[in-house]
C-alpha cells in the first residue's frame, strides 16, 4: 500500500526524531511530507514507532493518507520535485 505522511511537529528535537524514523520507511517529498510504500508488517511497525514519540496534542499533527496503486500513478508534480534524486524540475 501507497502512503502520504504528513506532519507539523512544533519542537525541533520531537520533528528531528518523526524525520529520522520516516527517511527509514519513505521518500522525504517536501518539508513536512513524505511518501511510502509499505506492507502491512512495515506499516505496523512504523506506526508503532512513531506512537513512541511524545508529541504535543494540543499543538503537533502527525496524518496518514492510505492511496491506492492508481492514484499515485496519477501523481502530478509541478515544480521541483525533493524526492526525485537528480533534483530535476519538471513543466507541466
């Protein structure tokens, strides 16, 4: 399965831990947003690992959006994509 994670973690340190776990499972695509294709092992596994984190509740967010094969092929870019590692920039 195909996933967005997306965070707004307010603490440098707390952000500096999500990010460290999240390189291990996807592609950093933007500041605050990486995409992953995970089994369902990987997925539980994350997700255990990012429970670990304290985060503030009342400030930070941690989202997972779940996408289907299809909608990812259908992924525009417009810009320079992060997570392409030549660092092109793509004209649509």
């Amino acid at each position: 399965m195909n996933y967005i994670i997306s965070y707004d973690i307010v603490d440098d340190k707390t952000r500096l831990k999500l990010f460290k776990i999240l390189k291990d499972y996807g592609t950093h695509v933007q500041f605050s947003v990486f995409e992953a294709t995970l089994n369902k092992k990987q997925y539980n596994k994350m997700l255990y690992e990012i429970n670990q984190i304290k985060i503030n509740k009342s400030t930070d967010s941690i989202i997972i959006y779940s996408l289907n094969k299809l909608t990812m092929k259908n992924k525009l870019i417009i810009g320079c994509f992060s997570g392409d590692q030549n660092k092109s920039c793509y004209v649509v």
